[in-house]
C-alpha cells in the first residue's frame, strides 16, 4: 500500500533535494527546513442555533527574514497542522522566487464553510483574529484569502483586529474588497499569473497559444480566472472538474467546442461547484472526475488542491500533453513529478505558476501604504511584468543548469532566502 499522502514531508523532500545541490551548511538547512514559528489555538464559536462549536485555527510563519510572512488563510474540514507547515514553507519560495521583500506563513481552520451560514462564518473570521492578533500585523505577518475564503473573510478579519487595535490599519491583511483598501486585480491575479506563465513556456516552446487546447482542474477563483485569459490569448478550455458537495466527489464537464465561462459560472455556486443538471442543458457532457487529467490536450492546469496529479494517475496523461500549469499549490507528488520529467513535459511548478496572487498582494500593500490606488490595467501590466521577470529567471536557470523548472525554482528562492538569513546574522 502506498503510504499516505503527507504535504509537509513532500515540502522537506523538495527542500533537502535542492539544499544538498545548493551545498547549504547544515545551520541553514535545519533553519529552513522547519518553521520558524507556529500557532495553534481553539476558536469558540457561537452557532446560529446558539450551540457553540470549538473550531481548530493554526498559523504558521516559516521564515521571514525577506520581510514579514506572508500568505493565505484557507477553511477546509480536512486542514492539518501538517498542511498548512508545507504551506507555509511553499509561501516563502513563492515570495523569493517572485523577489518579494516578504517571507512566507499560512493559516487555516478545520471547518466546512459548505455547512456553515455567513454570520457563522463571520464568527470564525474574528474568532481567528482575536487569537492571532498578537502574533501577526502589518510588519510581522500578513494573512490573504485562499481556499474557501474571500474579500468577504479578509474584511472580517480587518475589523475585528481594528477594533481590537483601535485605529486603522489597511497592511494587516490583503485581499480586501475593492474600494475597503483592496487592489483591482487581485481577484484575478492567481489565475491570470498562471496564464501569464502559460504564455512565457508556449513562446519559449515555439507554440501559439490558438493552436492549443487545455483541460483545468478545479473552477474555484482561480481555476475561472485562469480560463478567462486563456481564452483571450486565444487558447480553449475543453475540460473542467469541480467538487460536488452532495455526492462528495467530483466530476468533470467537458464540452469539445470550448467551456464557456459566463454560461457556466451562472451554473455554479459561491465555492466553484458546477450544478450538474444545468451543465448538461447546456451541453457539457458530465464525466467522473479524474477525466480531466486523462484528456487529449496540450496543456493541464491542476487548480484545486494539493496531491492531484500522483504515482497512481500520472500514466493515464496523454502523450499529447506537452505542459502543466501548476495552479494549485502541491499538486504534482514526487513520484508523479518524476514520471513528467522522464517524459519531457514541461512543469511551470506552483510556487512560480501561481504567485501572481501574492505578487498582486504586495501591489495592494504598495497602494494601501500611499493610500493611492491605480487603475486595473495599471495592477495587471505590472503583475504581468513581474510575474514574467520571474519566470524568464527560473527557466534561465534551468536551461543553464539543466534542471527541471521546479529545482530551477527551488534553487532561486532558496538561495534567496538563506543570503537573507546569513546577511542577517542568523545563520
Ligand atoms: N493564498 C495565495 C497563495 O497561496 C495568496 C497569498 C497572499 O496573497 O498572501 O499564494
């Protein structure tokens, strides 16, 4: 029997792989290869039934000697210490790789928003934060939106630490709604980063975007903004999957002429989850859902959660498949990593493919400390220019030492990250 799937082993094998090659000294590597710190706190919430439930919260910042930690809160029933470890760890190769003066942390609590109302969601989002306000803040740790949560979250979250405070301070959070010190853009900017990478790898392999077609795992935020560009630089998405929340599985829509993003997203409900009756009305044939992963297509953009693409499934890709997308973050398992790069197929890794998010987070600290905040075509063309930079030095490095794109990335941001901590004394 395979062993089960562990997020943070996977994180550390990844780690100590390029730390050997990049000759770290053992400080460094013990340093690097843990968090610095983590929290772990219960969240008492009041139900709307007026029973209170003890919910789970963590928060862990890795390392934060690039500027302060950084990265999302995510609400997932399934959430472990363990994941959000390697999470975090992910966060700050993220913020390296895309040379961000930030480090990297994670949150998350053990919950199923599904069967949660919004005011008791609103309970948990300040029940987080009157647990971590100490520990974190615009210099120290800066929380986000990630799986299940939204602007919406992020909004709670920021009252709850400006009552507690008493005053204003926009740099605590990012991902706040637009016009409540949030940046145009940043909705978008996790899927259309990982269009951008799309657009970099098709030139450099000499393929036009219109000559190529895609299937995408997932239809939460990012997974929809990440087929929104694609179909305006000319690709077609021919295949998506998403949870079905009633029958606790997930199926794949796949309609060979194209999805149809505003047909299908007036069929789908607030977490990404397509209804299936009206998908095929509207002529999507419904498949179980790992058939995204085994479609005729050129490129596959895994955007759900960690441990989709493994051992298991990796052999049922077509050869046509000459790119993946890493939307998500820890899609590809090592072993299916492996198996992709003997076959020559070109990996934009996640923590390069998706930081278009975090990038557009920093773009919104920038606008939220001068209180300016520019245009949309502004926050893209810049996003743009900097998720482009770092994909043009990750696969500079890979070509000069011919590693795959993710130790490339790995080298980079690691390499990054350990100067930080010796220029700091640390190590
Ligand atoms: N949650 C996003 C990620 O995984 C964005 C984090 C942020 O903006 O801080 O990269």
């Amino acid at each position: 029997m395979s062993k089960p799937f562990n997020a943070y082993a996977m994180a550390q094998g990844q780690f100590d792989k390029v730390a050997d090659g990049l000759g770290l000294d053992q400080g460094t590597k013990d340093l690097l290869r843990e968090p610095m710190r983590e929290y772990h706190f219960s969240l008492p919430v009041r139900m709307d039934d007026g029973s209170t439930r003890i919910f789970r919260g963590f928060r862990v910042q890795h390392n934060d000697a690039r500027g302060p930690a950084k990265g999302g809160i995510r609400f997932h029933p399934q959430e472990t210490a363990d994941t959000v470890r390697a999470l975090s760890m992910w966060m700050t190769w993220k913020c390296a790789v895309a040379n961000l003066p930030l480090g990297g942390g994670k949150g998350g609590v053990i919950c199923e928003p599904h069967n949660l109302s919004m005011p008791e969601q609103e309970r948990i989002c300040r029940a987080y934060m009157r647990q971590i306000a100490r520990d974190i803040g615009p210099l120290r740790d800066v929380p986000a939106p990630d799986v299940m949560t939204s602007g919406q979250h992020m909004l709670w979250m920021l009252d709850e630490y400006e009552q507690m405070r008493g005053g204003h301070y926009p740099g605590v959070i990012t991902g706040k709604p637009v016009g409540m010190g949030g940046s145009l853009g940043r909705t978008e900017a996790t899927g259309y980063g990982v269009v951008f990478a799309v657009r970099e790898a098709l030139k450099e392999m000499g393929v036009r975007p219109q000559d190529t077609i895609a299937a995408v795992q997932g239809f939460g935020n990012v997974a929809q903004s990440a087929i929104e560009l694609y179909r305006e630089i000319g690709g077609t998405v021919v295949a998506v999957s998403c949870w079905d929340q009633a029958d606790q599985q997930p199926y794949c829509f796949r309609r060979k002429s194209g999805v149809d993003l505003a047909e299908l997203r007036k069929v789908t409900d607030r977490f990404g989850g397509i209804a299936r009756q009206k998908a095929v009305e509207l002529g999507y044939e419904v498949l179980p859902g790992e058939a995204w992963i085994e479609q005729d297509v050129d490129i596959l953009m895994p955007c759900a959660l960690e441990n989709s693409i493994t051992g298991e499934n990796v052999t049922r890709i077509s050869a046509r498949v000459k790119l993946i997308a890493e939307g998500a973050n820890g899609p590809t398992t090592p072993d299916a990593d492996h198996v992709l790069h003997e076959r020559g197929v070109f990996v934009i890794p996640d923590f390069l493919a998706n930081a278009g998010g975090v990038t557009c987070s920093y773009l919104e600290q920038v606008q939220s400390n001068m209180n300016y905040f520019w245009e949309k075509d502004e926050v893209l063309g810049k996003l743009d220019t900097m998720m482009t930079s770092a994909f043009i030095g990750v696969s500079e490095t890979a070509r000069k030492r011919r590693l795959s794109m993710r130790d490339a990335a790995y080298t980079i941001a690691i390499a990054r990250v350990a100067q930080a901590c010796r220029d700091r004394g640390w190590v």
